[in-house]
C-alpha cells in the first residue's frame, strides 16, 4: 500500500467536525535519541493508526529528528502538524522545549534553560516532575527551594507520563500544576512508535498553532492512559538488547584472569 493510499484512509477516520477538540501527543523519541523507531515509522503510525492532530518530537538534546519530521510531514501531507521540539537535559532535570528552532545547550541550569527557551519564541514544559530515574527528580529539588518553580516561565506542566507505569509520578504531578497555577498535559514519553498517541492532550481547534494558543490560554485537558503491553515488551526487548551491545552487562567474576 502506498503512503498516501495509508494516510487517505486513515484521514476518514479523523474528525472532521470543527467543534471536536484536538488532539496531541507533545512528549515523543525517536532513534535521533533513545527512541527505537525511525522517524518514518512513527509519523507512518501516527497517521494510520492514531487520531492525533499535532505532535511534538522531543528527542534528548537534538532537534534533528524533529526538523526532520516536521519536513517529511508537510512534505507527504500526513494528516497531523508536527511541533519541533527538543527534551533538554539541564543541570537540574529534563525540560520539554516546544515551538523552538535553534538547539538549546544541554547542562545549563532550568532558569537558564527556560531562558533559552523564550528568547526563541518556544514553550517550555516541565514533564514528569516525581520521576525517579536519572536526572529527572525535578520537584524533589523545588521542594526543597520552592521559588525557582515559581519564578520560571512554564507553559505548562506534564501531569501525565504515558511511560511511567511505576512509581508516584502520576499521582503527585496533577496536583503539583495546580500548586503552580498551570495548565496540565499529558504526553506518552513514546520511545517506541506503538506507544505515541496513548496519551494525549485535548485543546480547542486542530492545529499547531490553536494548541500554542490554547497552551497560553490554559484551555489544555490532558487524556492519560499507558502504554500498550506491546509497547512495553518491545521497548524492554529492544533496550534490553541495544544495551546488551552498547554497555556491556556486569559480569559475576570467578575469580579467574579476565582474557580481552
Ligand atoms: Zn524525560
Ligand atoms: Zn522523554
């Protein structure tokens, strides 16, 4: 089946009454990053087998794989806009840059991150704030100095991470948007393209730019739901063998001489 013979038929079953709200995806990998999917494949997805009207590519710390399929969407009139966007690591956690056209240096801290961010015109978005892997602990760290959360010029704030099926992230994070007097969204954190579109967020009108409006005006509703089971087996599958190649395992010692 051709492309546009796949995104035809999956336009009919987008609809087309003005009045239903939008739907986006704003939290997405590819392969740009830690991604498992191509950026063809994810935008061949979310055209067939999904109803969102917009989505943000956010892979870590590049906006190659974001550029690119804002590029290829236009290019084969999927059905949907694509937002560039970037997931930057700051010294303080990971912060979603919407709406942003130059790279944004990673390591700076989030006051300087979220700078960085507005002076191009962008969105920034706090997601998953409880998360407890990695650098991601970002409330335990305003907790502690409640005033930088405060002070910074967040759009919005993920209340809803599609991947983080354990943990308390999601059941401390609505409450903490509206400690903040912020919009909240949901996004699906997809690193496989199975998982993009599990969560969303809805917003009055069908495009990029209603959703920045709608972002503003704080007319977002997230929509939360998990991954798929086979979004999960395959991202524990997958990423179970890429760091299998990548980072060899520890291995229990004997005792014996290692030989290279
Ligand atoms: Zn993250
Ligand atoms: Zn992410």
């Amino acid at each position: 089946m051709k492309i546009w013979q796949k995104i035809t038929r999956r336009l009919t079953r987008r609809s087309t009454d003005p009045h239903t709200p939008g739907k986006a995806d704003l939290h997405v990998h590819t392969d740009f990053s830690d991604g498992l999917s191509s950026v063809m494949q994810t935008l061949d997805w979310v055209a067939r087998h999904t109803d969102m009207d917009v989505i943000a590519i956010t892979d870590h710390d590049t906006l190659e794989g974001s550029r690119l399929a804002q590029t290829l969407a236009r290019k084969y009139l999927m059905p949907f806009e694509v937002i560039v966007g970037v997931e930057v690591s700051t010294a303080d956690g990971h912060l979603l840059a919407l709406f942003v056209e130059e790279p944004i240096p990673a390591g700076l801290s989030i006051e300087e991150t979220t700078a960085h961010v507005a002076a191009q015109g962008g969105m920034s978005i706090l997601p998953h704030p409880f998360s407890r892997t990695g650098l991601m602990m970002v409330a335990e760290r305003y907790q502690k100095a409640p005033e930088r959360v405060h002070d910074l010029p967040l759009a919005a704030v993920e209340s809803f991470n599609g991947a983080l099926l354990m943990g308390p992230c999601n059941s401390l994070s609505p409450g903490f948007a509206a400690q903040l007097g912020k919009p909240a969204v949901a996004g699906s954190d997809a690193h496989v393209h199975y998982a993009v579109g599990s969560s969303f967020t809805t917003f009055p009108g069908r495009t990029a730019q209603a959703l920045r409006q709608a972002l503003h005006g704080g007319t977002v509703r997230p929509v939360g739901h998990y991954w798929s089971p086979q979004a999960y087996f395959m991202t524990g599958v997958k990423w179970t063998v890429l760091q299998r190649h990548l980072l060899p395992l520890p291995r229990f010692s004997l005792g014996l001489p290692r030989i290279r």
